[in-house]
C-alpha cells in the first residue's frame, strides 16, 4: 500500500497494525554521528502510551522500543535505522462484532471498498496505534535539531468549549515540565483541572469529546521551507493532517486573520539585540513566503471527538443492510492529552527534513 513514508531527506516508512505482532518505522537520511539517547526516545513514547490515566484507553502497552539497525556505539551510522515496538495488549475478541459491520466515522467502509479487504481488529492499519511508530522517529529527529538549538514543544490548549489561556514560554524545558505536571498536558494549571473534569464526565456518559493542541517550535532559523509547492506551513499542515482523527489545521493569525486588517495584521521588522532581524508581532506564525523568518513557528492542530462511543448506532452492513453497531473495546473518552506527543514528532520530522535541505542551498563561498 502507497502512502506509507513520509519526508524527503530524512524520511520514515512506518509498518504493522493495531493487533498484529508489532509496530515500528525505519528512518532513512538520518546524518551519521548523532548520538542517540534510547532513554529519551522512550520517554517520548511513554507520554503517547495508553492506560497512562483516567482519561485515556485502558489498553496496556509498554510501547518498549528496539532499535535493529543504524546505530553503533550509541551513535547513529548514517544507514537505515529500524525501530520496532511489539503489540503486547491485543484483544481482537473485542472486534468480532463489527467484521462485517461499519462503525460511524471509521475508515471500515472507505478501507473495505478501495481494497476490497481490511482488518477489522481495532482498525488495523488506520488505527492511531501507528502514531507510535512516528513519535519514536520524531524523538530521533527532536534529538537532531537540539543540536542545532531548535525545540519543539505543544500542550493541550482546548478540550471541547474549554480553552486555556496564551502560555508565556520562558524556556524549552519549563514549559515541559508545567504540562507534565497533569494528566491532560495543558500546560495551564486553573484550566487543565477543568479540562480533566469534564473529559472524566463525559468518559461517564459513554460519550467522547474533542480538543486543540497548539505548538511552538522554537529557535528556528530563517530560510526553512521552499517557495512554491513545499512551503514550510504547507509541509507542517500535511503532517498534522496525516495524524488520525485531525480535522483542522491553522498558523500564525489562522481563521482570525481573515477577520483582520492589513495595518492590523502585518508583521513589522526591527533589529533584535544581536543585531539581526525580528517582528514585533507574529501574526504570520513565523512562516512568511512559506520560508521561516526566524520568529517562533506557531500553530493550532484540531481533533475531533474519538469516533468510538459506548452508545448503540445505526449503521449498515457489508451487504448494505441495516444494522446496529454498540460500542466496544478500550478507547479513549478524548484523543488530545496523547496527541501532544504526536503533534511534536510530526513537527520535528517536518523541521529536520527541511533544515537538510537547506543545506544545499546557497552554493559554499
């Protein structure tokens, strides 16, 4: 099946499904002589797992990683690196009620009728059990552009009508640590209480609800992203769409830009105290022409309500008879508190693809 990779120079090819043996992704272009921190990458992991709280699945998954090829003396060589990470949690008995059933808003009946087969086991392929696979290249590549200074952080910013505040980032780190600090990653204290709340009665009614997270990538330098087809905003927008259950994408100003005026939206330069070029504000997200301008790149990655409810449905049958479908499984009641994760992976593999670009394009002097 096409569509399995991601990325030009640092690109991934993720594998396996939801109940099958394992998972992983092999990652090819990544530079020689990086050292790689395994503990790292399996922290990242750990903030994407499920049965972390109350408000995710409570599918148990160590989500362990192995790293087969591409590193030697904890240090990549500059050939493909493959990680995988075995399924340890299946319960594929939870979804013989819908092998020739089509749940709401899944991918059963478009997978059933563009391939005339498809794995009804927790969704096989198109389950979000993939987004492992693409946090654990992601921490590859946030361990990549930490050495060029550039960090990449996000946090739970809306849960259903509940938003929190704009968040002061002081430091990479800092941020990180307030949002770890609660179950749903908000890194807003007074608004992460209320978000969790209401995720926990809403997991009560059988029901699920949906949320934003928004990132920052910090530190990036001017000259990210290529003038036409492949403007840095563009690429960002194709991978945070790529993530299951994403439904909107928006930079900078975003929707609330149209609302505004050119005098009131331009984004005016002025030297910064190192005597280069800044904005005072950033309305354009930090992208302008579809190339960085060394601002922070903000944007905001919408996800809809998990389409999994613990309600009877009307649906049809493969045969296109009427029937009903209940509700069954581990899901979670709100996907955002483990897409954070997700959403930065997706970022630094964006970010790192194109910073090796960009080494290629001014010819050396």
């Amino acid at each position: 099946m096409a569509g399995n990779s991601f990325g030009q120079l640092f690109r991934i090819t993720t594998f396996g499904e939801s109940h099958g043996e394992a998972i992983g992704v092999i990652i090819d272009g990544c530079p020689s002589h990086l050292p790689v921190d395994l503990e790292y990458i399996q922290g990242e992991l750990d903030k994407r797992k499920p049965g972390q709280s109350k408000i995710t699945t409570q599918r148990k998954e160590s989500d362990t990683v192995r790293i087969l090829s591409g590193v030697f003396e904890g240090k990549t060589t500059g050939t493909p690196i493959m990680m995988l990470i075995p399924n340890e949690d299946q319960r594929s008995k939870d979804y013989n009620h819908n092998t020739d059933v089509f749940r709401p808003s899944h991918a059963d009946y478009t997978y059933q009728t563009k391939y005339g087969i498809r794995d009804h086991r927790g969704g096989g392929r198109s389950s979000a059990r993939e987004t492992a696979a693409r946090v654990a290249a992601g921490a590859l590549a946030k361990l990549l552009l930490k050495t060029q200074g550039i960090e990449i952080v996000a946090h739970v910013s809306s849960v259903g009508k509940i938003n929190a505040p704009n968040v002061e980032i002081k430091s990479a780190q800092e941020f990180i640590d307030e949002r770890e600090k609660n179950i749903v990653r908000c890194a807003d204290p007074a608004t992460a209480e209320e978000m969790i709340e209401f995720i926990d009665s809403v997991r009560k009614d059988g029901d699920t609800v949906g949320g934003k997270v928004s990132c920052h990538i910090l530190n990036c330098p001017v000259g990210l992203g290529e003038p036409v087809f492949d403007k840095l905003h563009a690429e960002l927008g194709k991978a945070m769409l790529s993530i299951n259950a994403v439904h909107g994408f928006e930079f900078g100003s975003g929707f609330e830009g149209s609302e505004m005026r050119g005098s009131e939206h331009n984004d005016i330069f002025v030297k910064n105290h190192l005597g280069g070029v800044k904005t005072i504000t950033n309305y354009s997200g930090g992208i302008q022409g579809g190339i960085s301008n060394g601002m922070p790149i903000d944007f905001k990655v919408a996800f809809k309500p998990v389409a999994t409810i613990m309600h009877n449905q009307a649906t049809v049958d493969a045969a296109g008879n009427a029937a009903e479908i209940s509700g069954k499984g581990r899901h979670d009641p709100c996907v955002v508190p483990r897409a954070v994760p997700i959403v930065e992976a997706m970022a630094a593999l964006v970010i790192a693809d194109h910073w090796l670009r960009n080494r290629n394009t001014i010819l050396p002097q």
